[in-house]
C-alpha cells in the first residue's frame, strides 16, 4: 500500500484557497494505492496529529477491498484551531 496524492479543499468551511487556514474545517483527500499482487482486503488508513491545534473529526478510513493495482480515495475533515 502507498499513499499517492494529497490535497485540501476547503471550498465549504473555507476561503477556498486549497490551503488549511487558521479557523478553518476542511477535507484532506488522500488516494491510497494497492501496488500489491494482490487484493488487499479490510484496509485501514488512519491520520493522527500531536498537535493541540489540530482536530480530526474522522480520523479512519476504512476500505473493505482495494483491487490489486487499484486506488481508493480517503477522506478526512479536519480543523484547525483560530489560533
């Protein structure tokens, strides 16, 4: 498994810059590759932060199978603090 792409939107909680800003909730996308022989099945993707400024509302992705040579899109919605 490997983690391609990542990006920001934060067109809804947001100024719409694509950036995390202060006092903004966003979406983090990441697309989580099977490079495998294999399909992988019950995968779990998890984002953690240590810092206090930094809230994840859902902080696991669960993908019951991603095909061999396949991609699934996890989504995260995190905010971080005013300031």
């Amino acid at each position: 498994m490997n983690i391609g792409n990542l990006w920001i939107v934060d067109t809804t909680g947001g100024n719409g810059n694509f950036r995390l800003d202060q006092g903004e909730t966003v979406d983090l996308f990441l697309d989580c590759h099977n490079d495998g022989h294999c399909d992988a099945i019950n995968c779990n993707t998890v984002l953690q932060s240590s810092s206090p400024y930094i809230t994840i509302q859902n902080n696991i992705f669960n993908a019951d199978i991603i095909g061999w040579s396949s991609m699934e899109q996890a989504v995260f919605t995190i905010t971080l603090a005013d300031s």
